[in-house]
C-alpha cells in the first residue's frame, strides 16, 4: 500500500518522494529530497495531472491503481510542464493506458514528439478553454517560462483547485504530511526560496505575468509539482512568490567569498563588523570554497545588500569565485546593493573582474573598493570596515 492523499473525495494528491537523486537537474543538492507531484481526478472521465520522474515510476503506478475503480482507465493526461521530472513516465504510461489522451498546448506537442516519439493521441489547448469530466470541468492558461515554454496551469473550476506545475513548489520531500497545514511549513521556507532561485528565478519577468493572470482566480487550493499542497493558506505562497519575482529583498546582506591564505578572510571580518555596527544583523556569509552556489543564489536573493570578495589567482578571479558569479549571472536578478573588495599577490585582477560583475547587472556598488596587496594594513582593514558600513547604509535605506 503506497501513501496517496484526498483533495477532495475525488481528487487525489499520487506524487512521489525522491530521496535518491543528491543533484536536481545534475545541479542543485537535494539534502532533503523532493516530492514530484501528480493528481488523478475520478469522474466519469478520469483525468491525470502531470506525472513523475521515470525512476518513480513503480511506485507511482501501484498508487495510481489503488484508486482506479477496476473497470477505469485513464481517459486524459493533463500535461502540464514537460521537464522530465514531471514528464519522464510519460512514455511507459501511455502503454499501460493507450487509450489516454494527452492534453498540452503546441509547445507541448513539439515536446511529446521529442522525447517519446509521441504524436497520436494528443490535444493542443489554448488560453481558457475547457474541459470537462462530467463533475469537474477543468480550465487551462498559459503560463511559458514558468518555467519552460509550454509550462501552462490546470484549474479544476468546482473545487478552485489550481493545478500550477512548478510555480509554487519547493525543494525537501514531503515527509508524512502533504498539505500546508500537515507539515511545519517554517521549515519549508529556505528550501522554496532556493527552489525559486535556482529554477523558476530567472524567470521572474513571465512569472510576474503568470501571477496577474491569477489575479482574479479565486483559489481554495494551490498544487504544485513539487512540495505541500497548499490547502490552509494558498495566498501565502502566492505573495511569497510575488515578492521574490519582484526581486525586492530582506534588510540583510550575503557576504561571498573566497580566501587562499586568510587575508581575504580578514578583509571579510572588517567589512562584516562595520554592517554590523550599522545595526544590520542578518549577515549571510559563504566561503565559495565550502558553500554550493546553489545555497548562495538562495541567500543573495533573499538580501538587498552583497558583498563580493576574494583574491587574485593567475591574474584573474579566484576560479571558485569566477564560477559562482557565474552561476549567479545567469539568474538575472536585479536591484542589489553591491560592495567590492579583494588583494593580489604580483598582478591585480580580482577586483576589476568582480567591479565589472556588479556593473554588467547595474547593482549599485557601494565605495570604496578596496584592493589590497599582500597582506591587509590596518589601515586597510579600516577602508573594508568602511566598505561595510557604507553598504549597510545603502541597504538600510529605502
Ligand atoms: Fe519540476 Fe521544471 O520541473
């Protein structure tokens, strides 16, 4: 007997835990696992929404046969997003169940042909149409970049359930409770916003018109792809995601580092202790030596203020420094306050690089800069104090 869990007496939360995969996408850690959801829909058409990465599939399909009434199949396979945590048991479905129709949109198509060889059988839908169950009628609206261009969301129009792939979802299984009102959902709030940063973040511009479209939809219930399913308080996590696809951020500051020998290190601890004297306490600080980008993405898109430092190596950044601005590049967040600082050996390069980085995302940078050589003088741990507090200003002010 696998866990399945009532929406309502006919719509059922199917999805999968995954404690296996350490990676999302090869590329985020998962140190608490994740959930793929799905939900099956009884009616006299009984309807699918979204699938499960294929390593699930076991699992995935005994749950599903422990709610079909036997003389059921599946009559349509909403698809909501194509990634292949979602999509990825696609293909062994459809031949346990040919006669399920699958519904997408265009983008979808192109995708099913893609991966599964899938062309038959499957049906185009466009912004609001319709359709219907016998007692549900579902509603589509398209949703692309949220996070792949056929992303789209499935609302069931009796119950107000929306269906909305992978906006609103989180990193971390979902461990006994699958509701927002069975879990410590606190516990949760980390690991949504290092979902929303790393995947869905970058997309923050087609997010924002994905929330407008539900501005007017009223919603009893929220069910992502990924984590708890929103029941008690689903405008919570509607203005969660508001706030952070707006790119404003916490009174805080996310120090990013790199240190060879120290020195860089101590530089940091002068520029952390004049934040602090500001009376700025929420100073997040990474070592790029010891920290995944993925936790320092998370961390610089819940601050207004950074501060990026490190040394010089082979006349240019620090490499583990070089490859998390590079990870943070490509997020495209906008709005920070940045501060600068780093120090060289023979030859400068650090600095510049990290300066050009803060004005290639039109952050504002705080002064001074501080390049240091060797070893920092006190009076160059005062310029970084400085730094630290002329930061701490900006990010203080409105
Ligand atoms: Fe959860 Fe974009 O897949």
């Amino acid at each position: 007997m696998h866990t399945t869990a009532p929406i309502t007496d006919t719509v059922h939360w199917v999805g999968v835990n995954d404690w296996q995969t350490t990676l999302f996408e090869s590329l985020w850690p998962l140190p608490y696992g994740i959930s793929y959801n799905s939900y099956l829909i009884l009616d006299e058409q009984v309807a699918l929404i979204d699938t499960v990465k294929e390593d699930c599939l076991e699992c995935y399909l005994e749950k599903i046969q422990q709610l079909l009434p036997e003389e059921k199949g599946i009559d349509y396979l909403i698809v909501n997003h194509m990634e292949p945590d979602h999509s990825g048991a696609i293909g062994i479905l459809k031949k346990f169940y040919p006669e399920m129709k699958i519904i997408g949109n265009k983008q979808t198509k192109r995708f099913l042909d893609g991966f599964f060889g899938i062309t038959e059988d499957v049906q185009a839908v466009a912004e609001g149409e319709t359709l219907d169950l016998g007692e549900h009628v579902l509603q589509f609206t398209m949703t692309p970049m949220v996070h792949w261009p056929e992303t789209m969301m499935t609302y069931e129009t009796g119950d107000k359930i929306l269906f909305s792939g992978d906006a609103f979802g989180t990193f971390g299984a979902l461990t006994g409770g699958v509701f927002d009102d069975e879990v410590q959902i606190s516990w949760y709030e980390d690991e949504t916003l290092r979902y929303f940063s790393n995947i869905v973040g970058k997309y923050s511009r087609m997010t924002q018109k994905a929330l407008k479209k539900l501005d007017s939809i009223p919603l009893n219930v929220i069910a992502s792809t990924h984590g708890p399913v929103w029941r008690r308080n689903p405008q919570r996590i509607v203005e969660i995601y508001d706030h952070w696809s707006r790119h404003k951020a916490e009174e805080g500051v996310t120090i990013v580092y790199g240190s060879m020998y120290g020195n860089t290190t101590r530089m940091m601890e002068a520029v952390a202790r004049g934040i602090s004297e500001t009376g700025i306490s929420n100073i997040y600080r990474h070592d790029v030596s010891v920290s995944h980008p993925s936790f320092v993405i998370r961390d610089v898109w819940r601050n207004k203020g950074i501060v990026l430092g490190g040394p010089t190596y082979d006349q240019g950044l620090f490499p583990s420094l070089a490859s998390i601005t590079d990870f943070l590049g490509h997020k495209e967040l906008t709005g920070r306050v940045a501060g600068v600082f780093g120090n060289y050996g023979w030859s400068g390069g650090a600095v510049n690089t990290l300066s050009q980085f803060v004005e290639n995302r039109e952050w504002e940078n705080v002064d001074p800069i501080v390049e240091v050589n060797c070893t920092p003088t006190s009076k160059d741990l005062e310029e970084c104090r400085m730094l630290g507090r002329h930061l701490a200003e900006r990010v203080g002010s409105p």
